[in-house]
C-alpha cells in the first residue's frame, strides 16, 4: 500500500552566534533533505544498562526499528541537565563506536544522500590495517547514561 503522506523537504539550520572583538565570528548552514516522508520523534529514558533504542535494516520489523536506507537524518538531543549519555553506534560487521553526548548537547548525523545508513562507518583499532577499510551499515543505536536516568530526544527523517 502506498502512502498517502505528501513527501516535503526537511531543512535542518545550524546557527553559530558569537562576537570576538566586536566581530561576528558565527556562521549559518543550511541543509535541505528532500523527500521526506517518515518522521519519528520520541523522548526516551535512558538508564545506566545500555540498550538498544533504535535498530536498522531493509525492512521494518516493529517499533523502533527503521529501513537503512531510506534514514537520511537523526538527531539525538541529551536533555539531562547534569548527566552525560553514551551512544553506540554497531554496523553489520560489529564495529562500534561510542561517542559522549553531554548534558543538553546534540549529535546529528546525517545519512548518506542517496543510500540512507548503509555503508556509512568503519571502526577499527588499527587505522592502517587494508582489510578494514569497508564502510558497513548501521544496524543499531544504544545508549546509557552516566548515573541515573536521563531523557533523550531522539528525531529521525525517512524518506
């Protein structure tokens, strides 16, 4: 069945304002992601157990679970006040990488223009080893916080 859902154009503004010296010193970029017709936007408590909170694959399974390549935008937003969120990021070959999302910052990462989240990170302890140099595709997020419980906004664009 297809949906009856009018595809529109996601635009995404980052804004950094600042003067030094009496100079702005800021800048504005501006990305526009056309096509998009899925959004899911949720607020998730997250515990100190990590767990998974988003999966990825070719098709939909069930609820927070999202088509690879059709994910061309996610926003994760920390909106904890004092506690800091860790966010695993595993592809099909079980590379992880981790990263430290602080109190009430954000991590976007934007998906491939034309083939969503496949084929968008390695991870490897050694940078120069050949064999690992394939992109794989992500296949799912986890988190967990620092101490204590903390909400996360998570936003996700699909076309």
């Amino acid at each position: 069945m297809a949906s009856t859902i009018t595809a529109s154009t996601l635009k995404v503004t980052i804004r950094e304002d600042i003067k030094l010296n009496g100079v702005n010193q800021g800048g504005v970029t501006t990305l526009s992601i056309g096509s998009i017709n899925e959004i899911s936007k949720r607020i998730v408590t997250v515990t100190t157990t990590e767990a998974v909170i988003a999966t990825f694959s070719s098709a939909v399974a069930s609820a927070g679970h999202y088509v690879a390549a059709d994910v061309k935008y996610i926003r994760f937003t920390n909106l904890d006040d004092t506690n800091f969120i860790t966010l695993t990021f595993r592809n099909q070959d079980n590379d992880e990488v981790a990263i430290k999302l602080d109190a009430e910052q954000s991590f976007i990462w934007n998906g491939d223009n034309a083939n969503g989240m496949t084929a968008v990170f390695n991870a490897t302890e050694d940078a120069d080893a050949a064999s690992d140099t394939a992109l794989g595709s992500l296949t799912n997020v986890q988190a967990d916080a620092s101490s204590g419980t903390c909400d996360l906004e998570v936003f996700i664009a699909s076309t």
